[in-house]
C-alpha cells in the first residue's frame, strides 16, 4: 500500500512541476513578443530618424546604417516566415 501510494504522490508532484513550468515558460513566451514588438518600433523609428537626417543631406554613416537597418529588417521579416 505504501508503494503504490508513495508511485501516486511522486506523479502528483511532478505533474504538478510541469503545470508550474508551463506556466513559467508561457510567461516568458508573452514577455519576450511585448519585448519583440518594442524592439520593432524602436528599429522603426531610429530608421525614420536617419531618413529625416540623409534627406537633410547627411551621408556616409547615415546612409551605412540605413542601409544595415533595411537589411537587418529584411532578414528579419524572412526569418519570421518560417
């Protein structure tokens, strides 16, 4: 009795941790898209910015960056695709 009670307490437990854990890991998953989505408007507007100063005729690392920027942009857009 002591056996089978201690095999049905065990699996309680750990069916408990994986509830716990599915949790946590649901959590994360909700934090890191609002993390995401920031990080988007953040890379949106420093290309607006850039723009705003290259049609001010700023050039070399302005137009480098935006460059970079719309490439990193692009990747990005693939790889959320998949």
């Amino acid at each position: 009795m002591t056996v089978i009670l201690s095999a049905v307490l065990g699996g309680y437990r750990l069916y408990d941790k994986l509830v716990e854990l599915e949790r946590r890991v649901t959590s994360l998953e909700k934090e890191n898209h609002g993390i995401k989505k920031e990080n988007a408007l953040v890379i949106y507007a420093l290309g607006a910015c850039l723009d705003g100063l290259h049609q001010q005729g700023c050039n070399g690392k302005v137009t480098e960056a935006m460059e970079k920027i719309g490439k990193y942009i692009n990747q990005a857009a693939h790889d959320q695709e998949d």
